[in-house]
C-alpha cells in the first residue's frame, strides 16, 4: 500500500486523514507513558525500550499498511471442476484490543465454496494477518475477513470462525481467565444451507460446542 502524504509532506497514518508521527514523537510517547507509570526512562533497563516499543509497534501494526484486495488478487481456475469446500483451520494470530490495547491471541477457521475459482491457500493465512495485526474488536475482524474473500473471490458461500483469549479480560478488569470468544460470519451457501453450514462447522470442530485450545 503507498505511503500518502500531507500537503505539507508528512506521512499520513494509514486509513486517516492524520498526520503519521515521527519515529521519535512516537519513541518520545513512550518515555512519557514510562513516567506516567512510576518509572525512569533513563535508567539502564529503560534506556532502549521506548525503541524497542516503537519497532514493535511497526510488526504490531503492520495490517495498517497491507492492501487485503492485492492478497487476494490472483486466483486460479485450473481446478479440474473441483466445486466442495476449501477450509484452512487453525490459523494462529496475534492483535490487539482497540479499547485497551492489550493482546488478542486465537485461531481462525476460513472457509469457502468455490465457483470455479480458487485461491493460494497461503493467502487465506495472510488475510487473517492483514486483519489481526491492526487494533481490532473481534467481531469487527470476524467480518472483514469473509466479506474481503466474498468480495474479491465471488465464491458461492464464505465461513469464517474465530476463537480468542482476551488480554483485556484476563490481566484487567474482571480477571477472568480460561474464557474463550467465539464469533463467526457466514455468506451465502454457509448461512442459508443448513447442511453446508453443518459440513464447515463440522470439519473445524465446531468451536460453538466448547472451550478452546491455544497451542
């Protein structure tokens, strides 16, 4: 995705009209959330870690700067009449809550019905990543995740499953842990064929049934 830039030259954040930053107003950030907290910032163990935060934050966050449709741009047709479902299961991601900033960490099932074209499956792994490593809610990624491969691949029916553990529920607040998210978006043939949604639950093993596992 092309940097934009201001009228003045400055790099603007990805998906806004604002003004992106410097890497040392951000590492400048971090020196002041350091103090806010109790800390010194220029003692020795502190001394790197506004850099080192602001490096994070660049692999954090790098779905900011990841076009999803230029993922999804090449499909193939050669498939010999293959029409049954494609699943990936199991695909790991980390993100981060958009109301506390802490980490979300599950897995996502994708899946789809295709109408004579197909996908790299390795795309469907890096759309999750284009998704999860902005900050996110995690019904909000469920969504962009099957209506991206809807939008783009045309496929008869999309199914998307995602199961997380949230930071923001298990180191704050309510300090619940052990509790698994589940959501799900389903398009087409996944939502309004009983039978196929049964098949694409089926074969991710229905995470709606119980707790999840994090490997």
């Amino acid at each position: 995705m092309a940097v934009s830039k201001s009228a003045l030259g400055a790099e603007i954040a990805p998906g806004t009209d604002l003004p992106r930053p410097t890497r040392k107003e951000a590492e400048d950030a971090v020196r002041t959330l350091l103090r806010w907290a109790g800390e010194n910032p220029d003692r020795e163990g502190l001394r790197d870690t506004p850099q080192r935060v602001t490096t994070a934050y660049t692999e954090w966050f790098s779905g900011y700067k990841t076009d999803p449709t230029k993922i999804l741009a090449r499909t193939f047709e050669e498939v010999e009449g293959y029409d049954e479902m494609v699943i990936l299961r199991n695909v790991r991601f980390e993100s981060h809550c958009e109301h506390h900033m802490a980490p979300i960490i599950g897995k996502a099932h994708v899946g789809y019905l295709p109408d004579k074209r197909v996908i790299g499956i390795s795309k469907l792994a890096r759309l999750v990543d284009a998704y999860a490593k902005r900050l996110q809610i995690q019904e909000r990624m469920t969504a962009q995740i099957a209506n991206a491969l809807n939008d783009e691949l045309r496929p008869q029916g999309v199914g998307v499953v995602i199961e997380a553990l949230h930071g923001c529920m298990t180191t704050r607040g309510v300090h619940k842990n052990g509790l698994t998210m589940v959501t799900s978006q389903l398009i087409g043939a996944f939502r309004d064929d009983a039978s196929t949604r049964r098949e694409f639950l089926a074969a991710i093993g229905n995470p709606t049934s119980g707790a999840g596992h994090f490997d």
